[in-house]
C-alpha cells in the first residue's frame, strides 16, 4: 500500500477487535454454498441467496436451525430435535470446511484498514460466532490470519455473543485491557457483548444485522472502511479511560 495512512497520530486504542462475517468478509456465498449442499444431501428444498443473510450472527446452529425452518422442515423441540440439529450442524461444518472461500471476499478497504492499524502497532483480534475450525481456514485462506494477535471462534467457549465472554477472551488473548480496546461489528449481537465488555462499538451499515444497523445502538455507524478513522476519533470521547 501506498497511501498515507489516515489513523490519527495518538491513536486512541491498543487494540481492536473485529467481527467476521458481514463486517471484514462477505461469507454468505460459501454458506449459502454449503447449507444447500446439506440441504441436498436431506432431500430438501435449497435456499436463496438472498435468505441467508438473516440466518448469519449467532453460530452454526442458528444458521441451520433458522435454514431448516426456511425450507419448511423445522427442527423440532426436544431430544429428537437436539440430536438431528447436532448432524445436520457437524454435517453442514464438514461442507462448509470444504469449500469455505468459493465466493467469499473481504469488503472493500477492510484489508488496507487491517495492514494500516497493524502496521501502527494497534493489536488486531477476531471474535466470530463462526465456529473456530472454519474460522481459521477462511482467515488462512484470505491472508487475513498472519496480521492478527487472537482469533475466538465460535466452540472455544460455550457462550456465544451477545455474552460479553468470547470478547473478554480475545482481549485476554491479546493483552489488551478492555477500557483501551474498540469492537467493529455488523449486529445487534456484537453491539450486545460490547457493550456488557465495556468496549465502544462501531457498527458498518453492510452486514448482516437484523434490524436496521441505525437502531443497533452502535456508538457510530460506517458506510464504507474510509470511514473507519473518523469513528475511532470519535469513539475516543465515548471510550471509558483506561
Ligand atoms: O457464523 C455466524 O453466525 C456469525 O459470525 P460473526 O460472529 O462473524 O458475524
Ligand atoms: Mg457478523
């Protein structure tokens, strides 16, 4: 890269975590990939593209239990049910693990955004809701994974965001106080652990979130990762001090 970086000089945080899907990479194209390849191993109808979105932002077994209740076979309450979504989910992470960047990129600006913060010596973690096998394969795959401190995938602990637990544990990872960390995100789930982590949050306008992002509750909203500069300044004044 080339381009002067646009971070203020005093930057504000050591570090920043990042969610993954629907705010560095656009996934849905190999999950939507693997879902119907699950779906057509069952027998089932496929589902659109244009579905997948709103299944995304709360682990693999949202993704397919919300999928399954798409293609009109929801999966039933007790034991029985229980167990067909552990198959269909272990199924669906094998097919997903497969071909797991087919059609994924990275939005735009969001890798120049990494290398820039990295570069400065701003400590860079991922905490996803995307189990934590495939997590590392995508980041792998993208040439995401060499610029980031801490990666926690969904699985590495039970509780999943909103819980504020698998962030305090990237930031444990990377050594980084929660009074000096900032979370980027795409829902209501993120905005939710942030919050209860005590880290300001930035949420962009065009991920997953199933609600409208401007009533998240974010701190600020972005449009667009040249935007990300001016929401860290402005992020400092709502940041509690260290
Ligand atoms: O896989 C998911 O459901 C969500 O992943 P995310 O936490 O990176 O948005
Ligand atoms: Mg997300």
């Amino acid at each position: 890269m080339t381009t002067a970086s646009p971070l203020p000089e005093a930057f504000p945080f050591d570090g920043i975590v990042f969610d993954l899907d629907g705010t560095l990479i656009d996934s849905v194209p190999d999950l939507a990939l693997a879902l119907n390849a699950m779906l057509d191993e069952e027998g089932l109808p496929r589902v659109r593209h244009e579905q997948v979105p709103a299944f995304v932002g709360q682990g693999a077994r949202v993704l397919v239990t919300k999928a399954m209740a798409a293609v009109g076979r929801p999966i039933a309450e007790g034991a029985a049910g229980a167990a067909e979504l552990d198959r269909l989910h272990d199924r669906f992470v094998v097919l997903y693990e497969e071909k797991p960047v087919v059609g994924t990129r990275t939005y735009d600006g969001a890798e120049a955004a990494l290398r820039d913060l990295h570069a400065r010596g701003v400590r860079l973690g991922v905490c996803t809701n995307k189990p934590h096998g495939p997590t590392l394969g995508v980041m792998e795959a993208l040439g995401l994974a060499p610029l980031f401190t801490a990666v926690v995938g969904g699985g590495l602990i039970p509780e999943k965001k909103p819980d504020p637990a698998p962030l305090l544990l990237t930031l444990e990872k990377m050594g980084v106080a929660p009074g000096r960390a900032a979370l980027v995100g795409d829902t209501p789930y993120d905005v939710g652990a942030a919050r209860a982590a005590g880290v300001p949050v930035v949420m962009v306008d065009f991920g997953y979130s199933p609600v409208p992002p401007a009533e998240a509750g974010a701190d600020v909203l972005i449009s667009s990762y040249a935007e990300l500069p001016a929401a860290f300044a402005r992020l400092a004044a709502v940041a509690k001090p260290a």
